[in-house]
C-alpha cells in the first residue's frame, strides 16, 4: 500500500469513529485544511518529475474525494442521531389519561343546581335562563314591585349604568331569579312549567350573606293550577334533594309582591354535634319562598290571568347546598382554596340524575 492510501484507510477509519461534530471538524482540518496533510502533499508536487506528479496527483485526488465524501456522510449521520435523540426526549403521549390530581372538580354550587334541575327535570319541567344584568323594569316593576315600594330598599341593589344606553335606563345586577318568570312567560306563553337556576347579586357580606349567590326560580302556568300542586312538588322535591323518604314541610304565611296568597316554606329538622338530620328533630329551617303568581305578574308575561294561573318560588342555592353538604360557612364557597375545594367538590362525569343516584 502506498503511504498515499495509507492515510486514506487512517483518515476513513478515524472519521467513522469520529462521535461529534467538532472532531469531525478537526479531523477535515488536519486534511483538507490550509495545513493538512493532503493539501500539503498537492501543493508540493510542483517538484516531482512529469511521471510521478500525474499518477500521485491522481491518488491524492482520490483520496481527498474519498474522504470528503466520508465527512459529509458522517456529519449527517451524526445530525440524524442528535435528532433522533432529541425527540426521545421530547417525546409526549397525548394518549395517556390525565393525571388523577390534576382533573377538575365540580363546585357544589354547581353540583346543588344540576341536582336540583335534575330533580324538576323529571316532573316536567324545563331548564330557563335570564340575563344576569337585568332592566329595572324585569327586576322589579314586572314583578309588581313599583318604584316606591319597600322591596326595592331590602334588595340592596347594585345599579349599573351602560355605555349603549347612554346611561338613561337603569339597569341593576339581578336581585333575585323572579325576572326570568317574566321573560320567559313572554317568550313562550302559556302552559308553562320551568325552572332558572342562576347567580343573583346583592350588596350585602357576612357569614351567611355573599354580594353573588344562587338561587333556581320555579315556574308552573296551566288551566288549574292550585296551591295543593304547589305543596307536593315542593315535598317531592325536597324528599329527592335530601334523600329522605319521611321529610316534613311547614308552609307559613308570607309576603311577596309577585305572589298571592305567598308563602314560606320551613323544613323540619335538628341539629346534633354540628350534623343536619332531615325530617326530625324540633327544629325548623326556611328554605323555599313560593306562592300562587300574581295576575299582574302574569299580565306583564302577556298570559290572561282570566284563563291561566300558576304557582312560583325561589329556591336558595348556596343555603341548600350547605346544609346538604354539612358546609358551615357560605363565604367559603368562593375563596378558591384548593384544599377546601378537594374536600367539598364532586367528580365531573358523575351527573346527577334521580335514576343514577344524585350525589355519590
Ligand atoms: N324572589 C324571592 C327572593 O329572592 C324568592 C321568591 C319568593 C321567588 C317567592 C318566588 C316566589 O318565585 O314565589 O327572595
């Protein structure tokens, strides 16, 4: 073997072996760079006779062709491989299943509604929304709570003023869920049997007041509606929510603008070591207010109150929940503390359903 092809077979071998790009850099220089060895040889062979220059010129030539070939080879190999490593470790399953303690939970607000929507769902009723920024005139004067009534005083309201009415309609954040009664008698007409669930505001904070809290609105229109359905739909629903069969209700006289005769509903219960038991005890707790709507009310919803009467109520959200859920104070519901949330919160795909089991 020629010296020639001797450092051709070295050079090969060490560029095979070579594992970064940066020897492989080194190795080219030592070569095929100003000073390496075969540009070295080529530049002296201006002092070989005629003969020899051509057959060394030819291997020299062969040998830097050969060899360039290899680096060129080389350095993509080894970016493949850089590459290949680099989305090994890159390398993300979308299949997998969310981690177990990064998955969301559901809120027992959230969780109270869907049950209590649930619960009406399966006596025939539907599901109705309203806005939360609502007019004066739904909030109240539909409702026949006119302007100088003492109503508009207890709700603490907070009055909005909007950029598009140019600040001449009062608008308020919705004291109470009554003004989709109104809305939806409107929209859809009579015989009408819905229920709102949705947050309500009023300016008011302490341990059992939040300045936002829940409340589902009820709503029964039809030909002979009386107060006797209105009682048993409110224990039925109470025996599902609270998932005892012996519940008993108190209905005492009341006052609501919107209803007449109107009515709140108690429920008998006790308290012992901090524990809510349903349908015992001495004790009773107010839970719904309710009435027969009154014909004004049904007149601002355009239905005839010569033909249609109905019954209404309102159902507090957050309190249900807490005594369900044995949650002591309301302000708790919305501080976001994880903790807390773990603790009280329910599994997102368990919906409650009256077949399925409501709360699990
Ligand atoms: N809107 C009432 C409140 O926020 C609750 C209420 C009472 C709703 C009687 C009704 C009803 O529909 O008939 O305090």
């Amino acid at each position: 073997m020629t010296d020639i092809e001797t450092l051709e077979q070295e050079t090969l071998q060490s560029i095979a072996a070579a594992d970064s790009e940066a020897s492989l850099e080194a190795l080219r220089l030592g070569v095929l760079g100003r000073q390496g060895t075969i540009t070295q040889r080529l530049r002296g062979m201006g002092a070989l006779d005629p003969d020899e220059r051509k057959s060394v010129a030819t291997a020299l030539n062969r040998a830097k062709d050969a060899i360039s070939q290899a680096l060129r080879q080389r350095r993509d190999e080894l970016e493949e491989a850089a590459l290949d490593r680099q989305m090994q470790a890159e390398w993300l399953d979308i299949t997998l299943p969310a981690r177990p303690n990064r998955t969301g939970s559901v809120h027992p607000v959230s969780q109270t509604m869907d049950e209590v929507a649930a619960i009406f769902a399966d006596m025939g009723f539907g599901v109705a929304e309203g806005p939360q920024i609502e007019t004066d005139w739904h909030n109240f004067d539909a409702l026949n709570i006119p302007p100088d009534h003492p109503a508009r005083q207890e709700h603490d309201t907070f009055f909005i003023r909007m950029e598009s009415d140019g600040g001449s309609q009062p608008n308020v954040l919705r004291t109470h869920t009554s003004p989709v009664q109104v809305r939806t008698m409107q929209e859809r007409g009579a015989p009408l049997y819905i229920v709102a669930p949705g947050r309500v505001y009023r300016c008011d904070y302490d341990q059992t007041h939040t300045p936002m809290f829940h409340q589902t609105e009820g709503l029964a229109i039809d030909r002979d509606i009386t107060m006797a359905n209105l009682k048993w739909v409110l224990e039925e629903f109470c025996r599902a929510y609270f998932e005892v069969d012996a519940v008993e209700l108190r209905f005492r006289a009341s006052h609501f603008p919107f209803t007449e005769p109107s009515a709140e509903v108690d429920l008998r219960c006790s308290w012992q070591d901090g524990q809510l038991k349903v349908g015992e005890g001495d004790d009773w707790m107010e839970i719904i207010g309710c009435g027969m709507v009154h014909p004004r009310v049904l007149e601002a919803g355009r239905i005839d109150p010569s033909v249609y009467q109905g019954f209404a109520f309102g159902i507090g959200i957050d309190r249900l929940a807490m005594l369900k859920y044995g949650i002591p104070d309301l302000r708790a519901f919305y501080e976001s503390d994880v903790r807390w949330l773990r603790h009280y919160s329910f599994e997102p795909l368990d919906i409650p359903t009256l077949h399925g089991g409501l709360s699990r």
